[in-house]
C-alpha cells in the first residue's frame, strides 16, 4: 500500500525525534517538514488542524498528535477506528 505520511516537526523537540526515530526503525519512507525553516508551512498547519504543537504527523489524511506509536501503527495497517 503506498502511504503519504508527513512529519511536521522542529529541530530542538525531543518528541519529534521519537517520532522520527520510530518511523526511521520500521523503514517508513516519510516526509519531514521543520516548521522552524518554513514558518508558512506552520501557519498553514495550525489553519488545518488548530495546534501550535509538534510534532504532528499526517498519515493518508488522518492527523497523528504527540508520539502516539500504537495509533501510528493502527492508521498504517488501514484500522483506523
């Protein structure tokens, strides 16, 4: 199954690494978008999904907040409940 999966993070957020970190172990190709370089991009996610949070991830359209392994697994294996 081919997955879109974006990673919205910075550069100094501990939870962000988990998150990257996770993905990375499993071989999960993502993109990863650092809202420190690219402030528009940060402003058109808290438009999308009212947070001034990272790391938020987004996973064939459903929004993962926080490092949440057991939820990313459930929306990569398509259980989304």
């Amino acid at each position: 199954m081919n997955q879109s999966i974006t990673l919205y993070s910075t550069a100094m957020c501990p939870v962000c690494a988990m998150v990257r970190e996770f993905l990375t172990d499993l071989n999960i190709e993502y993109k990863e978008i650092n809202v420190d370089l690219h402030p528009i991009e940060m402003l058109k996610l808290i438009g999308k999904t009212r947070r001034f949070s990272v790391p938020q991830t987004n996973i064939n359209g459903y929004w993962i907040f926080g490092f949440d392994p057991v939820r990313i697994l459930e929306v990569l294996n398509a259980d989304v409940k």
